[in-house]
C-alpha cells in the first residue's frame, strides 16, 4: 500500500522532526500541504485557530481509523493476504520488519497525539474577533484530551510500553524518549477521559464531534480490557460500563432498526449503509467525504475485484449459529451440511460474502469458486463496509468507521455484570437485546455463569465483527493462543501464534535506531 506508506512517511515527521505541516485551514480540516507550512508560533497567535487545530486532530484520526476492518486480519475471524506484508507475517509469527501497515499505525496513532499536544499546549492563544467563547474553548481542551486518549489506548494494547508526551516535544527531547510502562500510560488515560467527561456534553457540537457519550463509553472499554486483564478488579469495570450504558441510553442512543424492526438482518446490515450514517446507534465514527483527502480506502483493498487485502477465514464463518440459536456442530441444529449458509444467523449474510452470495443491489462481487480463487486465500469475502452500490471509485470511499456504537455498550454491560452477580436479568436482558434486533433467539434462562460467559464472547465476536475488536478480545480474554492455533493452517494460510512474541506488534526499528533509550518488544 504506497499510500500508506506516504502516510508513514508524514507522520514520522511530524513525530521524529517536529515539523508543522498541517495546521492550515481548508473548509475547517487541516491539510498536509508543505506549500502552506506555518509555524506552531504562528498558527496559534490567534485563539481564532483553536478550531481548526481542533479540526487537524480529527483529520489524524481519519488516517488512524482509515483501515478499520483490517486488524481482525490478525485474529481468527480473517487473514491478511501477502498484498498486506506486515499483517500478513505477523499472522504466520514470522515478522521481524515492518514497512507498511504497522509501522503506518504506529505513526498515526502519534501523530493524532502530537496535533493534540499542540492544541493543548495553546489554549491561552490571545483572543481576538471570531475566537471561540470561554465555554467553546472548554469543549475544545476536553475533545483534544479525548482524541489523544483514544490513540494511547490504541498504542498500548497494540505496542505495549509506549512513550508518554503529555506536551509537544522538541526533536531533541524526543530523540532521547524513553518507553513509558503501560501501567503510567492507561492512569494517563483514564485521567484524560475522565475530565473530558466532566465538560462535554451529551450532543456533539458538530458533526463527527465527540459527546460525553463516547468519552464515557472509552473509559467503559478501557476498563473492561483492564478487568480482564487482572490490573482491576470486575466490579470497578461494572461501574463505568454501567455509567456509560444508562447514560447513552439517557442520551437517546439504542440498537438500530428499521420498518417494524421485525427484519433482523435489514436491522443489522443497514446500519451500516451510508444512508444511515449518524444513526441512533452509534457513539462516535469518524467522517469521511468526497471533496478534500477525508476519503476510506474501503473498496480500494476489501471488494474482491481489487488490491484485496483481506480474506474472510471459514472460522468466522462457522461461527454465525443456525436461526435456531445453535451452533452448527451441534447435531441438535437444523444445519444443512448441502446448503450450509442457509437459515444462519442474519448477521453472517451482512458481514460476509459467501460461495452464491449477492448484494442488496442483485450485483456479485467477482467470481467465487470452490478452492481457492485468483483473489482471495479462502472462498469468503468481506461484506460489512463495503459501497454495495459499486459507485466508488479506487480511494474515494465516504462511508463512516462506526468507532462505537450502543450494541458494543450492552455486550459490555452484560459481561461484567455476569463477572460480577452471574447471569442475572441484567446481563440477560442485554445480551437477549442484541440478539433480538437480529431475531435470534435469546440465551437459556437456566445458563451458567461459564456459558453465559462463552455466549457473550461469542455474540461479540458476530456482531462487532470486522470493528476492531476481535483481536483485542483474543488478547485480553487470553484467548489468542488457542483461537489463532486452532485455524484450519494449509500452506497459504499457515497461521501461528508465538507466546510472548506475538502479543505485541514490533516497534518500527525506524525509531528504534533513532531513538537510543527505546528498546524493541519481545522475540523481535
């Protein structure tokens, strides 16, 4: 992906060379454009800029979430094909360099945290005409601390021990960084959430703007990793699970249906159709639009008759259960082993393209064959995100990455309340929520605190498919080993996970040979 490593390129400026090069104002976005340089000093004479500055943290984000679908290409519900080299050895446990897509995250991820510490580190520009009210200036600090936690809570769950900038740096003091423990890291962001929660309000001040909602809902997120995790205890995860969930549903957020909300997969699959962006579902999602360089590469590298990146692995697929609520090992299921994609779970058909599928529009997506084809390393292909009309032309994609959305909140909610009380009403009623909008049926009333504990993994693992959860569910439920192992290994697939390696990505050795006090993750 050359773009990507453009992107790269950029970014590692502005992070290794403290290069200004995007606070400049296009219809409010801040662009990458050297003709257009200025300096922080001169951008930030005026508290007039503080929006725009505002809007260039939103514009990082863009590159950070630009490729949303592709980190279950690591995990067991895809595979990345050797078109995406990082992903595609880190899957197989034999990367040892990085030149794409990792080291791009890396990047990113920095570069959203450097236009953050630059607007934060400007709050008290001199005001003039046109700058914003004290109350906007608050909303501005809070939504900048926000952006910033969420690409430290990317870093470290992908990276491990991260530095930690809570201002911009010089380049020499970042040429003499070191890497802040995980531990020092996630205190950083839980305090950045938490007073950003105290200022934003429920409804965004624009579009694409984070709310308290969303804050709240990371702060959710991040404490139900960390419960996991063992580094706090379930019951502290509950509280702010359970914060987050009353208060989106305060803030008239719900599961998203349409008509009469008896056609579960209409329910579930258009939510995510460009024509229902914004919905009352999600939390936040990151705006892309035709017209500037805000644009998703989603059918540039995940329709089939492209560069594909990413091939669907038949696990995933297996895992959709029968209408029946039953998996389809079970004897008991009315699996059809002749027409085994019929009667499953109306989330399988959104999500994934099958042998003999097609798209709302009646058109298919290149052709599919039994064995492997001349796209792809297995017969299933990505659905979900994909223009079903195929008006997008190559790098010109427009619709949203949904970052979080309320089903995400009750899957939480109904885990940690089962950690905490077992599988009471509570956890049922919101794991039965989800399943409902679907029309599947609801888990048993007599269940387990065990098996409610599977159901929900496995209802995570259906409904936030291909939303960058999976392969932070495999890490922190200690799962990875098993899972990716377990995968059905021939010679273009041969998946591994190698234990204490394979948890982490590598840190760019770009930075490693630059930077003299950073030290490289284990077994690379």
């Amino acid at each position: 992906m050359s773009s990507n490593n453009n992107i790269a390129n950029i970014c590692r400026q502005i992070l290794l060379h403290y290069c200004w090069l995007g606070l400049c104002l296009v219809s409010c976005d801040l662009e990458i454009e050297p003709e257009q340089t200025v300096t922080p000093e001169e951008f930030f004479s005026t508290s007039k800029n503080l929006h725009p500055a505002l809007m260039g943290v939103y514009d990082a984000c863009q590159d950070m979430f630009d490729h949303i679908m592709l980190l279950d290409a690591i995990s067991d519900n895809a595979t990345a094909t050797i078109e995406e080299p990082d992903y595609h050895w880190f899957g197989q446990g034999t990367l040892n360099s990085v030149t794409g897509i990792i080291e791009t995250e890396y990047a990113n991820c920095f570069s959203v945290i450097q236009r953050s510490n630059l607007l934060l580190d400007n709050m008290d520009a001199p005001d003039e005409p046109e700058s914003p009210t004290a109350e906007e200036k608050l909303h501005i600090e809070a939504e900048a601390k926000v952006l910033r936690a969420i690409a430290y809570m990317r870093l470290v769950y992908l990276f491990g021990d991260v530095p930690l900038m809570e201002r911009p740096h010089t380049r020499e003091e970042i040429l003499a960084l070191t890497r802040t423990p995980i531990s020092e890291v996630i205190a950083f962001i839980k305090e950045n959430l938490a007073e950003a929660i105290s200022i934003l309000e429920v409804a965004p001040l624009g579009e694409g703007r984070l709310t308290k909602l969303a804050a709240l809902g990371f702060l959710a997120r991040l404490q139900l990793y960390e419960a996991r995790l063992g580094n706090i205890e379930w019951s502290e995860a509950k509280l702010a699970i359970e914060l987050a969930e009353w208060s989106a549903r305060q803030g008239n957020k719900g599961l998203f249906s349409v008509g009469d909300g008896t056609d579960g997969l209409a329910n579930y699959e258009q939510q995510f159709f460009q024509t229902n962006e914004d919905n009352i579902e999600v939390i936040w999602s990151v705006k892309y639009q035709l017209g500037d360089k805000a644009r998703n590469p989603h059918d540039s590298y995940y329709a089939n008759e492209n560069e594909l990146v990413m091939s669907v692995l038949p696990e995933l697929v297996a895992a959709f259960y029968t209408i029946d609520g039953l998996p389809i090992t079970d004897t008991n299921s009315i699996y059809d082993p002749s027409n085994p994609y019929d009667n499953r779970d109306p989330r399988l058909e959104a999500t994934v393209i099958v042998p003999g599928a097609s798209y709302s529009n009646g058109s298919k997506r290149g052709t599919l064959r039994e064995g492997h084809n001349s796209f792809s390393d297995t017969d299933f292909f990505l659905r979900k995100y994909i223009e079903l009309e195929r008006k997008t032309e190559v790098n010109e994609g427009t619709i949203d990455a949904i970052v979080m959305r309320y089903a995400e909140l009750l899957l939480m909610l109904a885990e940690a309340e089962n950690e905490v009380n077992g599988p009471t009403r509570i956890a049922q009623n919101a794991i039965n929520s989800v399943r409902s909008r679907v029309a599947m049926p609801f888990v048993a009333s007599d269940i387990t605190k065990e098996e409610f504990r599977t159901e929900v993994i496995h209802e995570r693992r259906v409904e936030l498919a291909f939303e960058e959860q999976r392969w932070f569910d495999l890490i922190t439920l200690g799962l990875a080993e098993e899972k990716i192992d377990g995968i059905e290994n021939d010679l273009i697939l041969n998946r591994d996970f190698v234990p204490e390696k394979s948890e982490l990505f590598m840190i760019p050795q770009f930075d490693i040979s630059l930077i003299s006090g950073f030290t490289q993750n284990p077994g690379y």
